[in-house]
C-alpha cells in the first residue's frame, strides 16, 4: 500500500481494516474463500448496467454513515432502501460495508442483491486479494478500488483478480496523477471522487477537470456532490457514463422520488 500522513483519514481507516481482516481470515481461510468465489453463481454485469441505453444512469448508494456526516439514517434497512431504488429507476446498487466508519456490513450484499435485482457494487478499503474473493463470494458484481491507498502493481493485480472473477472493477481516482496510475493499471471504469479525502471538501470541478483526460474508451463514472438535475446535465456534457449518489438519496424523506428528480 502507498505511505499516508498518519494524519489522513485514510490510515486510520487502514488500521481499522486491517484488525477485522486478521480476523475475518482466522474464521475463515483464503483458499476457502476463493474456492467460495470461483464457484459462485452468475450474476447481473455491473458494467452492462452503466452500458445500457439510458440517458442518466444511477448508481444508487446503500450506506449508514460517514466519517464526515455521522449518521445518515439511523433506521437504514439495506434491503428495503435498495429495493426503493430499484423501483426508482436504479441502474446499480453500491453498498459501502465498511464497519468501524460507516457502519457498514458484508452481509448487506447478498441481502441486497437477492431483493433488488440489480448489480451490486462493494465500496470499501480493499487492499488484498482475499477481500476480492470473499466480495465475488458474498454476491457482489462489480468492486471498489481506491487508488490513493493502492500502488500501481497492486492496483494492476487487483483488477486482473476481479477480471478472473468475472468482478467488475470500479477505480476510484481524485486527481490526475491517480487518474494516470489507474488507466497504467489497466482500469476500465473511472470513478472520480469529488470529495478530498484530507479536508472533505467537494468540489464538481474535478469531475469536470479529469473528463478531459479519461479516454473514451472508459466508461467514466461521478461521485460525490450530485444533488440536483443541474449537475447531472453539466457532467453528462463532460462525458460522465454513469453517477454514484448516496447522501442526497439516504438524507431524503422519499428516495425513490429523489431519483426520480435527477433522472
């Protein structure tokens, strides 16, 4: 992994993380569960969701809470929340199951995936090969990848692992230079965090910054800051393929007409 500032959210989020893997490996082994993810069912592609004919394709997101904002929906049932979205329009769900930050949880995935009927998209700290087994083992179609916590080589053979997996790779990027280590690495879906992880300050400029350098090949997908049908057209006219919301939606009293407003 790369080096952070002690400081940074990031490697206190790190530390965390990798306390439950040690446990998470102890319950069970690797070889186990990548047995468990080579011999998982079909599921629904992550990426020809944000393929199809549509012109705003939602990503909708499934989660508690967040560093920065506490807890956004103390109630949150996962697999009634995701459902909503479903019948809103939802191309895919992300679920963040990062436990200590956000109060996520694993088991949300094949919850979520069995009730909504939509590709699910794992967000979490995934640094090691056995986080992507037991992601392709829980029912998940595609994963997060973050590149400022990643080196390009680990980066690359994280992808090559949820490509043999039939796990779609979504890399999440925050300026240009993780923008050029993730298209080094081979990635095929851009994810452009608006937010900077060091103040969380969100800023639509970044999106609109990096689309000039995503080739057109990618398929380029916005996070952060989308709360109105302003932003959505502005980043459609820069290229965006695909939108992952989750406060706007899990703040709201109905989400399912909030994504009906942006769509």
């Amino acid at each position: 992994m790369k080096h952070l500032d002690r400081a940074h959210i990031l490697t206190r989020i790190i530390e965390a993380k990798q306390q439950r893997l040690q446990v998470a490996k102890m319950r069970v082994p690797e070889a186990i569960v990548k047995r468990m993810a080579e011999t998982a069912k079909t599921l629904p592609s992550f990426r020809e969701a944000l393929e199809r004919p549509r012109r705003v394709r939602i990503i909708a997101e499934v989660k508690k809470a967040s560093p920065s904002k506490g807890v956004l929906k103390a109630d949150l049932d996962p697999a009634k929340q995701a459902t909503a979205y479903a019948e809103a329009g939802a191309c895919a769900v992300s679920v963040v199951t990062e436990e200590d930050f956000f109060q996520g949880d694993l088991a949300w995935i094949g919850k979520i995936a069995e009730t909504a009927g939509l590709p699910v998209l794992r967000k979490d700290f995934v640094y090691e090969p056995f986080q992507v087994y037991e992601t392709r083992a829980t029912g998940a179609s595609a994963i997060l990848f973050i590149a400022a916590i990643l080196e390009t080589n680990e980066l690359k053979n994280l992808i090559r692992i949820a490509n043999q997996l039939k796990l779609d790779a979504l890399v999440e990027v925050h300026d240009e230079l993780e923008l050029g280590e993730a298209l080094e690495a081979g990635a095929s879906i851009i994810g452009v965090n608006n937010r900077d992880l060091k103040t969380f300050d969100v800023d639509l400029q970044t999106s609109l910054r990096l689309s000039k350098l995503i080739p057109d090949d990618r398929l380029f997908v916005v996070e952060s800051g989308i709360h109105e049908k302003a932003h959505i057209e502005l980043l459609l006219d820069a290229g965006a393929d695909a939108f992952l919301i989750g406060e706007h939606f899990l703040t709201s009293a109905n989400p399912a007409t909030a994504i009906r407003g942006l769509s």
